[in-house]
C-alpha cells in the first residue's frame, strides 16, 4: 500500500513547537504547585472546589499537545498509510469531552447545593497559634492560580497561530481566561465572609458555566475535525482560505481550463485531492508532477497533494470565506 511521506516541520516552525513543548512542560509543572496550594486552602467552599476541579482538568489540553507530539511525527506505515497526524484532533476531542462533562457535574453539584440552602462555612486555622479565618489563604492561593496562567496563555496563543495547533489554541484560550474562574471563586469566598452564602454556589455555578462553555465550544470543533469539515482559521472563525489560493494558483496555470479543489485537515497539516481539466493531454504526466510540487510550496502545511485529471469538474457551492457559517459550506 502507498504512504504518504514522513512529515518534518519547516525549520521555523520547528523552533516554534519546541518552545510551545517547554511551555506546556512549564504549565505542567505550574498546574500542580496550583492545584496543591488550592487544595490545601480548599475548605468547604463549593467556588474553590470548582476552581479546583478547573486547575485539574486544566493540566489535560497540556498533557495531550505533549503526547500529540511525539505520536504525531511517527513515520506512515502500511497500517497507517496517512501518518499519525490525527493524533492532534483525539487528544483535542479527550480534552474538550472531560471539559464539557466536568463542567456539568459542577454544575448540577452547584445548583443541588443552593437549591438544598446548604451553607458552606469557612473555619479558621492555626497556623502560627493564633487563630486565623481561612479565606485569607484561599484569595492568595486563587491569585497564584490566575496570574501566571494569563501570562502563559498570552505567550502560547501566537505560537498556535503559527503552528496552526487547535490543542495549544485551546489550551492557550484556557489560561487566558482563568482570571474569570479565580476571580469568580474569590466573591464566593467573600461572600461567605460577609454572611451571603448564596455567593458561594452562585460563583461555582459561573465557573462551571465557563468550563461548560469551553468544552462544547472545542468538542464541537474537534468533532468536525475529525469528521473532515472543510478547514477552518485557528480559532474556527472563518474557512481557511487554502483551498481558494489552490484553485486560483491552478486556474491561472495556460494549460488547465478548469479545476476543483478538496482539502482536508488532519491536525496541523492539509491533504489536498484536486481535479483538472486540461486543454491537452501532451506531457500530462509530468505537468502534473511539476504542479503538484509548485502546490506543496504554496504553505508548508500542505502535507500531501493528488492531483488527478479529469473531462469536467462539478460546479462548486461557493461561500463567503469571512462568514462564520459558511463553515459548512462546501
């Protein structure tokens, strides 16, 4: 059986994605000093739990872009002929799935809580021998859980961008918007500090609300990557306008008097399948070689392109590139 050739990242990108893997080891290691001094502080506070919950399911995005790495770049063989390059897309659907229904086990365990008026009390500790309430260690502790999260994310978006990674996308999106969570958590601390219960449930229901929303947002993504929606913008804003640079480039050629153009994503790389409509058949084996190598050097994620000609080609559906819901057109 024909494999497709092994993929090497351009050596730009390359350097990009060796520095997003020490940034993601560098999450790594921050997640868990967070999620421990979190715990410590946890109390019964039901917006710490969530927070919590949040830090914990934040070290999966960074785990699967590390194991979505080194599976990623494994050679084709015979059983699979494409690569591993999908290997990307699982680990962005395993990430979003424990998103979504983790954010809903919040939310169903927050609302029970505030429909049963349970109050959550936060005691007081000794740490030094005087008697000290716990709230004041649980906001610090918040704090470090946000702060440093925001400045990884904005460092890891443009490298996403650039390596046209939706699980380092994700992941990135996550950081930079845990200062919602923390700040969420630190009202609900508050208000239990003040006598308003309710604040408390109330803050951890917001949180699983942003947790919930994450999840669907990138399980819908995933799913129609997986499912070979025509490709999309980083952040699934717009369609990728690949597919339209590729029939411009074909269609300009003197000898083709039609084109189409398929284009699939498979992680961070394009297959392209194209048909042609030549005005001759003269030399058409090696005028299809000769363009197929002009198309891989059009972008550097285009992995494999098959080039077949043909008698006509199907009138194409067209769709407006800078509309979000053009996504589904074809």
């Amino acid at each position: 059986m024909r494999t497709t050739r092994a993929f090497e990242l351009p050596p730009d990108k390359a350097k990009a994605n060796q520095r997003a893997i020490r940034l993601e080891w560098i999450t790594i290691g921050y997640l868990v000093s967070a999620i421990f001094f979190i715990y410590i502080t946890l109390g019964a506070s039901q917006a710490m739990k969530a927070a919590w919950i949040e830090d914990i399911l934040s070290l999966v995005p960074p785990i699967s872009f590390l194991v979505a790495s080194r599976v990623r770049h494994r050679p084709p063989s015979e059983r699979y002929p494409f690569g591993l390059h999908r290997a990307v897309s699982v680990g962005y659907l395993c990430a979003s799935l424990a998103l979504a229904a983790m954010g809903l086990f919040i939310l169903y365990d927050s609302v029970s809580k505030l429909a049963a008026f349970e109050h959550a009390p936060i005691g007081l500790v000794q740490p030094w021998g005087e008697p000290i309430w716990l709230g004041w260690f649980m906001i610090p502790a918040l704090v470090y859980s946000a702060v440093p999260a925001v400045v990884l994310g904005r460092v890891k978006l443009p490298l996403a961008r650039e390596l046209h990674d939706k699980v380092l996308y994700a992941d990135a999106k996550m950081n930079k918007a845990d200062w919602l969570t923390a700040v969420a958590a630190m009202v609900g601390v508050i208000g239990i500090g003040l006598g308003l219960w309710w604040l408390d449930s109330l803050a951890a229901i917001l949180i699983s609300l942003d947790i919930t929303h994450d999840g669907i947002k990138n399980l819908r993504t995933a799913t129609a990557d997986l499912m070979d929606e025509r490709p999309t913008l980083i952040d699934s804003s717009a369609l990728d306008p690949l597919p339209q640079r590729l029939r411009t480039e074909l269609r300009s050629l003197d000898w083709v008097r039609d084109a189409a153009v398929r284009v699939r994503e498979e992680g961070h790389v394009f297959f392209a399948d194209i048909q042609v409509v030549p005005t001759s058949t003269e030399d058409l084996t090696s005028r299809l070689a000769t363009v197929a190598r002009r198309l891989m050097d059009l972008d550097w994620r285009l992995h494999d392109v098959v080039i077949m000609p043909a008698e006509k080609v199907e009138e194409e559906r067209r769709a407006d590139p800078a509309r979000p819901d053009a996504r589904t057109s074809s």
